[in-house]
C-alpha cells in the first residue's frame, strides 16, 4: 500500500507579516495559526502521519497544546535556512525511517490555514496514480502587468497558461527528494521537480486558501475560517 506523509515547513519566520513571533504562532480564532492548518491535515484518514518541520532553535511549540489534533502530528526539530532546506531535511527523516520511492509525500505552507477539505481529496484523487505528482493552483484571472525598475509599466503579460501556484504540493517520494537534492535554490516543490525536468500536474484549487504573509491577512483568515464554519 501506498503510504502518504504531509510535511508542513514552518522553521520561518515570516518578516512580510509585520509580527513580533513567527506568524505561524500567530493568534488566530484563539489558537496558534498553525493548530488550524495542522487540523486541516490531521482529518483525512488516508493521511498516515504530519510531520510539522520546525526551526532547530523553536521555543514556541512546547508553549502550546496540539494534543487535540491527534496522534499524526510530530515535530521535528530539523529546519534548514531555506524552504527547500527545511523540507529536504524532514525527507531525510523520512528515508531513515524507511520510505519507499513511490511513497507520496504532501507539502503544505504553514501559513495556509484555510485549506478545505474537499480541494485536499480532490488532489489525491486527480494524481492518483500519477508517477510524477502535483499541486493546487489557481488559473489568472486578472490582467498582468510586468514592472520596469521605476515601478511603472513595462508590458502587458497575456494571462492565458497563467497559473498561481498554491499548495499542497504532492509528489512521490523519490521524485521530490531527488528534485530537492539537485535544486535546493527553488522557492516551492513543483519548481525543484520543473528543474528536474518533469511536468507536475495542476490541479484547480480553492480561491480561498489563502496564505498568510502580510499585515491584514489574519483578519481575512479569521473572516474566511467563520465563514467555513457557517456553511
């Protein structure tokens, strides 16, 4: 059987959000920002185990309680300087431990805690048995302009084949260790893959999953998180 481990990178400490802590610590609906995105993983029962990659030198995690997220949740002290870094070494734990090449291993931004349900199973089930993997995107709505140095405009870029990537970001084990080995300058997991020559499949995502990263975006978290809970 096919085993799926999800690896949330969260040794950052996100300068653009304005906060005094790594906003992954952030209150948000009365708990840790990041309680809501590990709860997010924790549900689905085809997800074996989250391992949560933190910053070496944390003091934040052991201040709260994550008990009631279940048994699937497991930190690992082992963040890099980079993404990249971060995620390789929680994959490094993971060969250590036995996984296999066609293991899928599923990426989640910390900073994304309204991630619904049923865009997380859409993903599984549109990658399948994909030899390769995937990941949650969004197509370009809106027109797109490129800058020059002055801040004004220099083009008009066309929007058709235009995605804006998200995540989960999901691969099979030996595709993302090898990608991650051999471009570790990448800023996402379907970038490194990209690098190594091999086409991640995109699969529509949800406009709401949304990522936490400048001042205001908590509020819009919480907004988006109370509307979730309505409906």
């Amino acid at each position: 059987m096919v085993r799926v481990t999800a690896i949330v990178p969260a040794a950052g400490v996100g300068r653009r959000s304005g906060l005094a802590l790594p906003k992954q610590y952030a209150e948000l609906a009365g708990r840790p920002l990041l309680w809501h995105t590990l709860a997010r993983l924790a549900e689905p029962a085809w997800i074996g185990r989250v391992l949560v990659a933190l910053a070496v030198d944390d003091t934040h995690w052991r201040r709260h309680d994550w008990s009631d997220l279940g048994s699937k949740i497991e930190p690992l002290f082992c963040g890099g300087p980079t993404r990249s870094a971060t995620v390789g070494n929680a994959l490094r734990v993971l060969a250590a431990r036995g996984a296999r090449p066609d293991d899928w291993v599923l990426v989640h931004d910390a900073a994304r805690p309204c991630l619904r349900g049923e865009y997380l199973t859409q993903l599984a089930e549109v990658l399948g048995h994909d030899e390769v993997g995937g990941l949650l995107a969004l197509p370009v709505a809106d027109t797109v302009k490129r800058a020059d140095i002055r801040g004004r405009v220099a083009a008009t870029v066309p929007r058709e084949g235009l995605w804006l990537a998200q995540t989960p970001q999901m691969f099979r084990f030996a595709v993302l260790r090898t990608a991650l080995e051999r471009h570790p300058e990448v800023t996402d997991e379907a970038s490194a893959v990209e690098a190594a020559g091999l086409a991640p499949k995109l699969v529509e995502g949800d406009p709401l999953n949304l990522k936490v990263t400048r001042p205001g975006d908590l509020a819009l978290a919480a907004a988006i998180l109370r509307l979730q809970e309505e409906a």
